[in-house]
C-alpha cells in the first residue's frame, strides 16, 4: 500500500483529519500484525492504537526516502516488544501444561501431506493458542525474522532462553498438527 506524500506532509502539519484518514489507512495492515501476537482483537486493537499514536508523535522523523508502511509496522513491532517487556514478569508467572503425547497413536505425518490437508485458518488457531509470552517470541522469530540475538537484545532475554521457548512452541504445533490430522484422517474414515 502506497500512502500519499501530501497526506504525510499534513500529519506532520498536526491536521486531524488527515492523521484520522492515515489511521484508517493503516489499521487494516497494523491489525494483521498485531493479531500474530494478541490472542484477543481488543488487544491486537490496543497495540495498533499506541502503536499508531507513536506513529504520528514522530512522523517529523520520518524521512521520506525509507518506504512508509514498513517505518509504520516496524514501529508498531517495537510497540509489540515494549508491551512485552512491561508484562514480562507477569508472563513469566503463567505456567503452561506440559504436552502429553498423543496416546500411543501414530505421530508420524508427511509434513507436505500435512499442510495441503490444515486450512491456513486452523493453523493461526493453533499458533494462537500458544502460551502469550512463547507466542510473541515465536512470532518475532519464526514469522516475522528476527534473529536470537535481536530478539534477545529487545527484550532481554538469554539466546538460549530464547531458543528453548522456540523448540517449545514447535512442539507444541507439531503435537497439534498431529492430533488435528488424527481427527479429521478418524472423521473421514467414520463417514466411509
């Protein structure tokens, strides 16, 4: 999405309606983002909302040659991160269960057959499901691309911390990817 130079200018200029119109224009974007790492839509809503205030504090800084949406959004991550930071120790008080293994049943699953038969739906549901903290870290890492280190940098937190809470989240995935295809493969079977 191309946002328009003169639009831009006018936020910098403190015009209300424009910073409604940037708002609008952006939310949609913002909102995808911020639902990678909100369980809730209130809650990704809020992130874009602080996010977006701190967009138009500093559009005076932004320089025109750098691509809008991408200073946007990263901004709006930076806000994921300082949201992250401020619940860390509450996140880190949250116990997750430990993933019990799948009763016996057959784990094993070609990954290509795997995901032609899981909705790209199903799979958000599955990732949304993943304990908050765990959930932000592995989207900043696995979807978004961020290395160990950057992530470890932002948030203050150990590589190897960082590591672990990944290997965790794709365990738990993987399990869930397993169970689903068990369900819907014992479904299918059942209507035959």
């Amino acid at each position: 999405m191309q946002i328009d130079e003169k639009l831009i200018n006018a936020c910098r200029k403190g015009h209300r309606a424009s910073q409604v119109k940037l708002y609008e224009l952006c939310y949609p974007s913002l909102m995808s983002v911020c639902l990678r790492y909100r369980k809730s839509e209130g809650d990704a809503s809020e992130i874009v909302n602080i996010g977006m205030f701190k967009v138009l504090k500093s559009i005076g800084k932004y320089d025109s040659k750098t691509p809008f949406m991408p200073w946007v959004k990263r901004i709006v991550i930076n806000t994921i991160i300082d949201e992250y930071r401020k619940n860390k120790n509450r996140l880190e008080l949250q116990h997750s269960l430990p993933i019990e293994e799948l009763n016996g049943r057959d784990k094993r699953f070609d990954l290509n057959d795997a995901v032609s038969k899981i909705h790209c739906d199903e799979i958000w549901k599955m990732i949304k499901s993943l304990p908050e903290g765990r959930l932000e870290i592995f989207n900043l890492i696995a979807i978004d691309g961020f290395t160990y280190r950057e992530v470890g940098e932002e948030l203050g937190l150990n590589e190897n911390t960082l590591k672990w809470h990944v290997a965790e989240a794709r365990k738990q995935l993987k399990k869930q990817v397993g169970e689903y295809l068990y369900q819907t493969t014992n479904t299918r079977n059942e209507h035959v």
